[in-house]
C-alpha cells in the first residue's frame, strides 16, 4: 500500500499559494494516452515529465528513432541508477503514442473530461495525499466534490438484505443533510448508497476501478447513467480501456477514501476490499465508522474485527441520527443535536443529555392510535403484517389500514411482503417517548 500523508492544512480549504496555470490541451491529451498504457506509474511518469519538459515532450520522444530505449533512460531514476521503467512498458508506451487518435477519440466519443491537478474542479482533498492521480478521467461533474461535507460509504458485494437497507438509510440521510456521498459503484453495499442519493436526486461521486470503457460491473450501466444525470459523477485514474483488475481495486479505494472527510464502513467480510478503504482513511487521517452486527454474520466479521483491532481511532455507528451528530450532520438534517455528556462542576458530576431525535409517536401526532403504534412498531424493527398485529396489539384490519396510510404519506416502504420504515420515520428515536 502506497504511505499516505495528510498534507498541508485542512482538508478541502484552498491553496496558500497562487494556483499553477491550467495544463494546455495538448499536454492534457498527452497525458491522457500515457495513463492508457498499464505499468507506468505515477512516479515513473513523474521522471518522465521531469527529464523530457512536459507530456507532449514524452509523445514526441515516443515517436522518434530508437525511442524504446531512450525512455528506459529517461525513466531511470538518480537515486538507484538500476530502477528505471521496463523494456514492456517502454514498448507499450511507444505503440500508445502510434494510437494517440484513437485513444483521444474514444476519451470525446465517451464524453469523458480529463481533469489535471491544475484544473479548478480537481477535487482539493485529494491534493492532500501522497501521490495524487496525475489526471481524473471524468464523467459528469465533481462540483459536489467541493462540498464543506463529503463522506463515503461503502461495504461488502455480497450484502444482507437489513445492510442494504441500512447503507441506502445512511446514505440517503447523509444526502437530506446536505452532504456528498462517494462511493465505488460496485454491487451490493456500494450500489445501494449511490442509488439512494439518486433517488433523493442529490449528487453523488463513483470511483471506479477500471477505464470508462471497461465499466464494472456492467449491471451498473443505468446507475452510472443516473449519476450523472442527477448532477454527480463517475471517475477513474485510469484511461478508458484499462481493464479492472485485482490491483486496480485497492489503489482506486485510496480515492473513495481521500476524497472524503469520513469513511462509513456498513457491512464487510473479513477480508473485504471496504476494509483497505477503512484502513485507507486512518492513514489519510480521515474518521472512519463501522457499523457493528451479530458476532455470528460473515457479512459483519470484518466490521467487527476492524472495530476492535482498532478501537482507538474507529468508530462505532450506533443510529443514523448519531452518525448524523457525530459528523457535525444534525442542524442541516433539521433534526436536534445529541449533545455529548457535560461536567456539572457544582456536583461533580457527568450529566447526560436528554436531548434526542423525535418519536415515531411524536412523529404522527393528531394522527390515528393504529397509525402510531405501527409506525413505533416497525422503528422497532417489526417487519412482517404478522409481527406488527402482535406488537401493537391492533386487529389486522387496523394494520393494513395504518400500513396504506403510511405509505401514502413516505413513512413506509412494502417489498416482497416485508416493511420497513421510509422517510424522516427511517430516523426516528426508537426510544418510547
């Protein structure tokens, strides 16, 4: 794993310095068919560029005489005169430069931007770590990026159906409250986050990993569609045909992580790839959560380990609307704060807060007892028409009755016979009042 630091200043706030000047086009272009070539990485291109002037200086170089082997030399580092690129690379550097044009039409044909550290939507956080991407190959725009709050969430391919549900909550709340939510667009965990940004028609950020053109999976052609759509974006390091691989997966993870302030973990394996992302934030010196589940789930035993192999910079996501207070989240979510325990200093003693998210009771107040008590019932975790005539001790008349209305007015969602609680009753207290 590439060392990781949290650069100079806060996170997001722009440069002291006067910003470099926006890369020319034709270096640009330059620059988005050396990423299409796989092993030349970003320190070797560093070299590159700092023997040869510039990116177009590297084409031209590529294109003349004996030009396999004048790379190697220019590639070689002074530091370890042994360390310099591969003949392959050299060899497959040389072969992109025969096939620039085709390699920048597909970039246009795909409306695909290339967007270069100098340009002013590169997203400022991720300047602050080591060995940010030379260029972001970019689909749709990174203006939410740019948000005062902008937190990921990600987790396992293979989710529960309770961690999907609990991933589209967090995410969607997160969006309510004004935040930029990022993701990897992959199945599962991922997918659900990005979708429910979506529907809240919010922007939100994919990091995929691979080139646009090789998109995976694909069963998430529609939803990258809808990302962009919807004013969000799909981005990649890597040129549009690099193919995604078992490599590419943890260094674009680096991305999801340090283009957040936090990292929220929901469901994981114990040898999930959320993790790398999760330990990714602690070095990036961004806050990570987990969501904590049964001992005896595997799609929890990553999740669980992480939080107690590292208990002293992880944390635990005890309800949505504490992960809402826990990252500054609560005011712009319209909900009151959860303040923590205080000192009285005239008795010496710890005070806790009352102070807490509202009832679903409260939530439906003037509204019908069947109403309340099922609304209270399913924040409670009932799920089935059976759990819900038992818990509230209504008739199940009344239940369905109360179940109609509910989802008329969006504080409940039905699928495949099971219910669950939707809209702002998603947050409620859970506590009687």
């Amino acid at each position: 794993m590439l060392g990781v630091g949290s650069g100079p200043g806060e996170l997001g706030a722009a440069p002291t310095a006067p910003p470099p000047a926006v890369m020319p086009a034709a270096d640009r272009d330059a620059l988005a068919v050396l990423l299409s070539v796989q092993g030349l990485g970003p320190l070797t291109l560093a070299r590159l560029v700092g023997r040869l002037g510039t990116p177009s200086g590297i084409l031209a170089l590529a294109a003349s005489p004996n030009a396999a082997a004048q790379l190697v030399e220019a590639s070689r580092s002074d530091a370890d005169a042994w360390h310099a690129m591969h003949p392959s690379v050299a060899a497959a550097l040389v072969e992109a430069a025969g096939d620039a044009p085709s390699i920048l039409g597909e970039v246009r044909r795909m409306g695909i931007r290339v967007v270069t550290p100098t340009d002013p939507d590169y997203p400022r956080r991720l300047l602050a770590i080591e060995l940010p991407p030379p260029a972001l190959f970019v689909r749709g725009s990174l203006d939410s990026l740019a948000n005062p709050h902008v937190v990921a969430v990600v987790g396992t391919r293979r989710p529960s159906p309770a961690g999907r549900r609990i991933a589209s909550r967090i995410a969607a709340a997160l969006s309510r409250a004004g935040a930029t939510v990022v993701s990897g667009l992959a199945i599962g965990i991922d997918g659900a986050a990005h979708a429910a940004v979506v529907a809240e028609q919010a922007a939100t950020v994919a990091f995929i990993g691979g080139g646009h053109a090789r998109l995976f999976p694909r069963a998430h052609d529609r939803l990258a569609d809808a990302i962009v759509a919807t004013g969000g974006a799909v981005a990649s390091e890597y040129a549009p045909r690099v193919e995604p691989s078992r490599g590419t997966f943890p260094q674009r993870n680096r991305l999801i992580s340090g283009s957040a302030d936090a990292v929220v973990v929901v469901e994981a394996g114990a040898r999930s790839g959320a993790l790398v992302t999760a330990s990714w934030a602690l070095e990036q010196g961004r806050e990570c959560f987990l969501v904590p589940g049964p001992i005896d789930a595997p799609t929890s035993a990553g999740c669980n380990g992480f939080l107690r192999d590292w208990h002293d910079l992880a944390r635990i996501v005890s309800g949505v609307p504490q992960l809402l207070d826990d990252l500054g989240l609560m005011a712009d979510a319209g909900l009151p704060g959860i303040p923590a325990p205080h000192a009285d200093a005239e008795a010496g003693v710890v005070v806790k807060s009352t102070v807490r998210p509202p009832t679903a009771r409260a939530m439906l107040s003037g509204r019908s007892e069947a109403e309340q008590a099922v609304a209270e019932a399913l924040v409670h975790g009932a799920v089935t028409v059976d759990e819900l005539v038992a818990v509230t001790r209504q008739s199940l008349g009344e239940v369905l009755r109360a179940l109609t209305r509910l989802e008329a007015i969006g504080l409940a969602r039905a699928s495949h016979g099971r219910y669950e609680p939707a809209g702002p009753l998603a947050s409620a207290d859970p506590v009687a009042a």
